[in-house]
C-alpha cells in the first residue's frame, strides 16, 4: 500500500484525533477498561479543539495518508519535556493503525519524526509490539519509570532512549 507523509495542519484535528482513539482503542485494550474508551470517543471534539492549536505550531507534526487520503499514522516530536531528559529530543508519540503493521510504516514514520538524531520516548510497561519495534530501532530503557495519571488509569511506562541513529547505543 503506498502512503503519503506530509506535515499536519489544524484542518487535520478531527481527523487525526479520531485515528488516534482507534489506535489507542487497537493497542490497548487489554489495560484499559471500557470506560476509559467511552471516555476518549465523547471527548473527540474537545481533544480536537487541542489538538488544533498544537498543529498550528511550526514544529513537525507529521501525518501519513491511505491511498483515500485516509490518516493512518502520525508522529510528532519536539523539545524534551522531563527535567533529567537523557538527550534534547522527545519522541511524543508515534501510532499507526492496525491494518498498517508490517508495512514498514512506523520506521518510516520515526524517521520522519526524529531522523538519526539521539531521542528518547515513554512507552507503556505491558506493550510488547512498541517494545521490540523501538529496540530494533536502537532505543533502549534507561531505568526510569512513572505512572500515567488517573485518567490513564495509573498505568505504568517506562523511558527508552536512542543515542543516536536506529544501531545507537548508551
């Protein structure tokens, strides 16, 4: 399937907040109750009235588009946000859905985001696919861990970084 990568604008909100609760909806729900997906899906509109002002920002935001010009995928990073931040660059989010698993994708997309550049990123403890794939691509955890807040129901994540480029190391 061919795909098309470009920078997100405002007028892609709706759009990539509803891809981003069916992602959550595909990777997630053997850790989060059905409340919680309830939750997101009524929340679609004021999530993307947020999500708007963050795209009108001049940082990349990159979205992937289906031949239907569908979002399937984006990512977006930007200035480390943690105190201790290992490296300068964090990794805020990646998500493809599920139909593009195996495509290459997702490196496609981390690429875009952050390219060879040293980066770290928080991923969910109970994540097994997010793991392997951000190993393959030179991540690695560093030892700390946090708790999401409440309305994530607490779960546990923990930060992995790159030093630099997908065969970086600590």
């Amino acid at each position: 399937m061919d795909y098309v990568l470009r920078q997100a604008v405002p007028e892609d909100a709706e759009a990539l907040v509803r891809m981003h609760t069916l992602a959550h909806e595909e990777c997630y729900t053997h850790l989060l109750s059905s409340d919680f997906f309830r939750a997101r899906r009524a929340s679609v509109h004021e999530r993307a009235q947020r999500r708007r002002e963050f795209l009108a920002g001049s940082a990349p935001r990159i979205v992937c588009e289906d031949t239907n010009g569908t979002i399937v995928g984006f990512a977006d990073a930007g200035p480390g946000r943690d105190d201790d931040g290992p490296v300068p660059l964090e990794l805020y989010s990646i998500y493809t859905l599920r139909r593009t698993y195996g495509t290459g994708l997702g490196a496609v997309l981390l690429a875009a985001a952050v390219g060879e550049m040293p980066a770290y990123l928080w991923v969910l403890e109970d994540n097994p696919r997010a793991h392997a794939f951000y190993l393959k691509n030179g991540f690695r955890p560093d030892g700390r861990c946090a708790l999401l807040p409440p309305e994530w129901e607490n779960l546990p994540e923990i930060r992995m970084v790159r030093a630099a480029g997908p065969t970086g190391s600590l």
